[in-house]
C-alpha cells in the first residue's frame, strides 16, 4: 500500500492484511477520497478520528496532509502493533493517538470533537447502517465536519437527513454526513 498524497507522498507499508479480519480500502479508492475531501478540509485545522483503523492508512493519509492530531481507533492487537511500528517507521508517532477499543464504546465514551470521522468498518457488521446515527447522535462531530462512511453497495445512506453526498469506486462507496 502507498501513501498518495502530501509530505509523505509515494511512502509505501506493507500491512499482513491476510492474517487480520480487515478489509484495507484501495489505493485507488482512498486517493479518490482523499481528492474529493481536499475540497472540505484544511487538514492541519482539525482533529480527526478514524474508526476502524485497520492498517492505518487513512490516518497516515491525513497526517502527509497536513493533519497535526489523528485519534485511531481498533480493536484488533495485531493491527495496534503494526501501527505502532509503522507509526514509528514515517516519524508520525507524536501525531498519533493509538486507541484499542471497540469502536461504539469509543464513540459512546469520548468528550472530543472532531473535524473529521472516518468510519471505515468490516463489510460483514451487522451494525453498518447505524453507525452514523451513533456519531451524530453522540455530538462528536465538530459543527461542520464531516463523517464519512465506507460501506459495501447494499447499504444505501442517500435518504439519511445528514447524507449530503457519496462517491462510488468499483465496490467501494464513500457516503458523506455532516453533523
């Protein structure tokens, strides 16, 4: 996996992601994300979280951006430590809040705000289709930040009320909420 934009542009990691129950989202998706979000963000205003952390591929994106603090959040030990390491590797681990935790205590337990959510859960959760309801309905979200979820195409968010748009990359759907 590489890192596609920013000060750590082209930096490459290489998660065992056939040992962990995670679904890494593509390069070419997340750079598509990530395009789209430079248009909303100024990254090194905001705080963020990433929820499902996996890799550490979306908060390694937002720190090459310019993001200063990102909050990540996984259960899986085995993902902690790689990015710990990794973390440690770029020279991002002061940036870096390392959270192992499920992601719904997490929410339901933090006093933070953030600038920006990404949720990126394992297609299979049962949960997916309340997960925005979670972070809205618990005020984590700074007033207008963006929450985005990636989700599988049988989960559809268009007629959710804070649902104001999604981008579609082959399997891959980016629905974005704001609060």
């Amino acid at each position: 996996m590489r890192i596609s934009g920013g000060a750590l542009k082209g930096r490459t990691f290489y998660p065992p992601a056939d040992k962990w129950p995670t679904r890494p989202t593509t390069d070419i998706a997340r750079e598509g994300l990530f395009n789209t979000l430079t248009n909303f963000l100024a990254y090194e205003e905001i705080v963020a979280l990433d929820l499902f952390g996996g890799s550490g591929a979306h908060s390694y994106e937002l720190i090459s951006r310019g993001c200063e603090k990102v909050y990540y959040v996984d259960l899986h030990k085995p993902c902690h430590l790689f990015v710990e390491k990794t973390a440690q590797h770029l020279q991002i681990r002061t940036k870096m809040e390392l959270i192992r935790m499920d992601y719904a205590q997490y929410v339901m337990s933090t006093s933070l705000k953030f600038g920006y959510i990404f949720a990126g859960p394992p297609y299979p959760l049962k949960e997916i289709p309340g997960i925005p309801d979670l972070v809205l309905s618990h005020s984590i979200l700074d007033t207008g930040g963006i929450l985005v979820l990636e989700h599988h195409p049988e989960h559809r968010f268009e007629q959710h009320p804070n649902c104001w748009k999604t981008k579609q990359y082959g399997q891959t759907i980016f629905s974005f909420f704001k609060g």
